[in-house]
C-alpha cells in the first residue's frame, strides 16, 4: 500500500525519452484533441464529446492523486514537452494496482508506451508494497499486449468487458510481478 502524499509540483519520472508528470488542466486541450474514437477503440473509457468531460476526467485523477489511491500521469517527451499520452496506476492502496497507458496515434510505434509502462512499473517497485500490478488490455490490441509482456507478465485472466460506449470487448489480463 501506498501512504505517502504525492508532490504535485515536483512529481516526475524520467526516462531516457521520457518526461512523467501529474496530470493537469493545462493539458485538457490537447487530451480533448488527441483522445478519440481511433485511440478509445480498446479502451473503457467513451471519447469524450465535450471539453468538459475531459476536466472532469483530470479533477477526478487530480482527486486520486491527492487521495494517494492513484498516480495518473501526462507522458511528455522529455526533448520538447510534447506532450503524447496519459499514464496511470490506479488502485495503488491495495495490494493489485491496475496499469493503463494510451499514445496519441502521430506518437505510436517509437517504443514509448513500452518505455512509459516500464517507469511506472519501476516507480511501483520502489513506492509501494503490491503483490502483482494488473494490466486488461483487448485481445485484438497487439501493440498494446505486446507491453506487458515484455515484462515478463503473465497472461492469467479472459474475459468480457462492456466499456463506456457499449461495445463489449474480449479482455486479457496480465499480472506484472514485483522485482524481488
């Protein structure tokens, strides 16, 4: 479990690409702009239809972040502070946080949502006591199940999962395990 309050203003995770910053209402624009239906395909979440369900979305994650029950991150390339997606490790009070990422299209196939979910697993690794991190993804998203695995995951888990816009996707389920 995870007890420690989270800096907003000085939280970031570095990677050799790759900038890992707190969610934040600067960049509700550009996540309204960028979250759409080609990107949602796979995912739970509907797209938004108007701004506003994107700062909903964000004072929701603000409001996780300072509950210390998740960490939802703007991945920024670390060159430019572009930025090209959102993190999260959600759940990150119990003993299973939940792993998520999305990649604006113009920023996929360049490696950085394996690089961002390998971050959040090390930060993991050292911030909290978990006994696996789960990771659903849809079983036709290949580039997105190919992430876990390249941790080593182990597929544990198939099942139906109707999300947000009604369509109803067959779910994989990766446990990520701690490194000992």
């Amino acid at each position: 479990q995870f007890k420690m309050k989270i800096d907003l203003e000085n939280f970031n995770i570095e990677t050799g690409n790759l900038l890992l910053v707190p969610i934040s209402m600067k960049y509700a624009e550009t996540i309204f702009d960028v979250f759409d239906d080609e990107i949602t395909k796979y995912m739970y979440p509907a797209t938004p239809k108007k701004i506003e369900d994107t700062r909903v979305f964000i004072e929701s994650s603000i409001d996780g972040i300072l509950r210390s029950e998740e960490i939802v991150v703007a991945i920024l390339k670390k060159d430019t502070h572009e930025y090209i997606g959102n993190g999260g490790l959600h759940h990150i009070d119990t003993k299973t946080p939940e792993l998520g990422i999305w990649i604006k299209k113009e920023a996929h196939g360049h490696g950085y949502g394996k690089e961002a979910v390998r971050a959040l697993k090390e930060w993991a690794d050292k911030n909290l006591s978990y006994e696996y991190i789960t990771y659903p993804v849809a079983e036709e998203n290949i580039p997105s199940r190919k992430i876990p695995e390249s941790l080593g995951a182990k597929e544990v888990l198939r099942y139906p999962k109707t999300n947000q816009s009604g369509i109803t996707m067959n779910m994989v389920e990766y446990h990520i395990y701690p490194v000992k």
